[in-house]
C-alpha cells in the first residue's frame, strides 16, 4: 500500500510558518561544520511519491505546481474557498480530506506527500494514519507562529530511521513502531 509521509520543516520551537503565515526563515545557518556525510535525499524523496496533498496556503505560498521536479505530480489542495484553476495537475479538494486520500491510498501509484499546515495534518494525525514522518527543524527560534500540532492528539510511537544535518538543518525521518508481537 501506499504511504503517507508528511514532510515539512518546524522551527525549534514548532512551528511551520510565522505570525504572518510567512516562510522566509526556512534556511540553514550557513555553517557546514557539523554536516553528516549522508545528507536528506530530496530528489530521491520526490521521486518516491506521486500525489502531493496541500493545504490552501501551502499552495498559495509555495507553488508547487510550478517546480520543475513536481509538474508531474498530482496535486490535492485542500480548500473550503473556490481558487483560479491553472494547472491540469491540481485538484482542489473538500469536506473529509483525511479520508478521501486514504481511499486515494488504497489505488496503485508512488506515496502521497502531505505538505501542511497545522488544519489539514491535524485529521491525519489524529486518524494515525501517517506512515514517516520527515520534519525539517530550522535553527531558528521564532516565538510565535502557526504550530504544528494542535493537540488533543493521541500518543504515536515512532523509530527514528535516519538522521541528517546540513548547515544546521536537522532532518529526522521517523517510522511508525512497529508492534512487538
């Protein structure tokens, strides 16, 4: 089956995007000197995945559609409010968005990228139905913003799979836990 990675950068203290909904503050601090040898393959990343889900801002700040190495992919944008459709590969989607991409999940295809914010993760994290989760922590510290996680989640236990760092750039890919039997 296919999975469900959320990947997404986090500033130190959790959040996805500032007080004004801003991501200029995702990058490195420029120095290389704790670089791990192996670094977060995202070449590699997008090529393992077909679809991505975004949510309204997401799509609006980030155009995904227009990136080179992503105007292949499928593109669910989760929105309430009618958007200017420009591109054949974007969907704007409504209502159980959580659940339409778990019946989309269940079609043959590469994994499906969950690309923020905070209210289209949130169902899918209280649904615990994604499978890695890949967040970016930025070496800032920015006090207030837009969080993450909005709580009233329940505990998922996760295995760290890989960790890289690129100037100050902590990537950490983690795995749901597997059951002991």
């Amino acid at each position: 089956m296919r999975k469900i990675i959320l990947n997404l950068a986090i500033s130190l203290d959790g959040y996805i995007a500032d007080s004004d909904g801003g991501f200029a503050w995702i990058k490195g601090d420029g120095d290389n000197g704790n670089d791990t040898k192996k670094q977060f393959n995202f070449p590699g990343f997008t090529d393992s995945i077909d679809t991505i889900v975004m949510g309204k801002s997401a799509y609006l700040d980030c155009p995904a559609e227009t990136m080179e190495s992503l105007k292949t992919k499928k593109i669910y944008v989760a929105t309430h409010k009618s958007l200017e459709k420009k591109y054949d590969n974007v969907e704007f989607i409504s209502g159980d968005v959580c659940g339409k991409i778990l019946d989309l999940r269940k079609k043959s295809g590469k994994d499906i990228w969950l690309w923020g914010g905070a209210f289209l993760v949130d169902p899918f994290i209280k649904a615990d139905v994604i499978d890695e989760y890949v967040i970016g922590i930025i070496p800032i510290i920015l006090g207030e913003g837009k969080p993450l996680f909005l709580g009233g989640n329940i505990p998922i236990e996760l295995r760290l799979n890989e960790c890289t760092v690129q100037e100050g750039i902590t990537i950490l890919r983690y795995m749901k836990r597997l059951e002991k039997a």
